[in-house]
C-alpha cells in the first residue's frame, strides 16, 4: 500500500496508534468518527498490507542505565553487494547498535550505538564494531543531548 492509498482516517488510524499503540479499537473508532467495525476492519486491512508492521514498547534507556548514545561512520574496505550483505548481517546482530543505515557519502554505514558508559562504548568499538566483515576504519560522535526522538512517521498525514 502506497501513501495515495491512505485516506484521511487511515492517516488517522496511523497517527493515534503511532503516539499510543495500546489504545483499544472502540476508543481509536471514537477518536477518528468511525464505529467500531469499519475502524477494526481498516486496522486490520494497514496490518495485513504491512503498512503496520507490529507494536512494542517504547523504552527509556536513561532510566535503563544506558544515556551514552555515539554516531559512529563506518568506512568499508569492500563496497560490492557479498561485502554490504556481510557487514549488514553481522551489524544486525550487534546489540549495542541501535540503528545501521547505510549512507550515500563519503562514508559507508551511519551505526547508532547505545551503552552506559564511555569505557564500555570504547570495549564495543575495539571488539564489536571494529571486528565486523570489511570494516577500514571508524570516526565516532558523541551525542551530548537528544533534543528529538519521537519513532513517530511525521511526513505521511501530508502525502496527498
């Protein structure tokens, strides 16, 4: 399903499920002006099209010990397909790494790493990071404040 195929209660459905995913389908039919039925057959039909594709908690990793948060640009030694298809692989099993994305610059990978503490970022980029398939070298950036971090999808209640 492609954002033309949403209509204004999809993009409704979407949103309030985005900000709370616990909310029960009679009190999200309510809030978009739908009864219940339609309502549970649009969630149902935004599951089944894979434009949801589940629910989970939100955690706060402060609270969880874990507010050292660094951006590290990851430079491969080895750009074809078999090398990227490595390096992903075993980046995804990398729990310290919140977010890989793969990055059109003169980098290769953007990794979001989540610790508690400085040394312990340190021990995950000489023994994690830094062992991955490919990997040439590394430059780190330390996050000092999170100013926005909603996991909420803002562009598509514009989409026409």
């Amino acid at each position: 399903m492609s954002f033309p195929d949403l209509d204004r209660f999809d993009r409704s459905i979407l949103r309030i499920l985005a900000e709370d995913g616990r909310i029960s389908v009679a009190d999200l039919a309510r809030e978009i002006g739908l009864s219940k039925s339609p309502t549970q057959a649009r969630l149902k039909r935004l599951e089944a099209s894979g434009v949801i594709t589940g629910y989970r908690a939100m955690l706060d990793p402060i609270r969880l010990g874990l507010d050292h948060v660094a951006f590290v640009e990851v430079r491969l030694t080895d750009t074809r397909e078999k090398a990227l298809a490595e390096f992903n692989a075993a980046v995804r099993k990398t729990a310290e790494v919140e977010q890989a994305h793969m990055i059109a610059s003169n980098f290769d990978y953007l990794l979001k790493v989540r610790t508690a503490t400085m040394s312990e970022y340190r021990r995950v980029l000489a023994e994690k990071i830094s062992s991955l398939p490919h990997v040439a070298n590394t430059s780190t950036f330390v996050a000092m404040e999170a100013v926005k971090e909603t996991g909420m999808l803002g562009g598509f209640e514009h989409q026409p």
